[in-house]
C-alpha cells in the first residue's frame, strides 16, 4: 500500500516523471494518479477490515495501536505536507 500511494503523492508533485521513473505504478498504468492513490486507500481500509476482525475475534487491541502507528510514520515519511 505504501507503495502506491507514495508513487501516487510523487507523480501529483511532479516529482516522478516518465522519463525519471518509468516503473512507477502511476507511469504504468498511463499515469492517474488518482486512481493508484484510490486503490491503496482501498487496500488500507481492506486490511483495516481484516485487523478488526481479528481484535474483535481475540479480544486484544494491541495489533490496532500498532498498525495506527505503522500508518502515521509512513505518511509522515511520504505524504504531503511532511515530506
């Protein structure tokens, strides 16, 4: 997930173009941004999903706090404003 969005807040940027990234996800499928930055926010809220039915099924919420914390430090690390 990480992947993509950071492509997708690159190419919104202007950081990565064809001729600088040619393998970026956005580059590959011809270069809609919003989409790729759509479809990891749909794989985030799928693994959100899958998490809470986990806390739910054990009745510990320990893996929630840290995937909460995964998901801050990598926005911080590749989203806007914060780059």
């Amino acid at each position: 997930m990480l992947i993509c969005s950071n492509d997708a807040f690159d190419s919104s940027t202007g950081v990565d173009s064809n001729a600088s990234k040619p393998e970026s996800i956005v580059n590959l499928i011809g270069g809609n941004w919003r989409l790729v930055l759509a479809a990891s926010a749909l794989a985030l809220a799928a693994g959100v999903r899958l998490l809470a039915k986990h806390v739910l099924a054990t009745g510990s919420a320990v893996p929630g706090y840290m995937l909460l914390a995964a998901i801050c430090c990598g926005y911080v690390y590749q989203g806007p404003p914060f780059r």
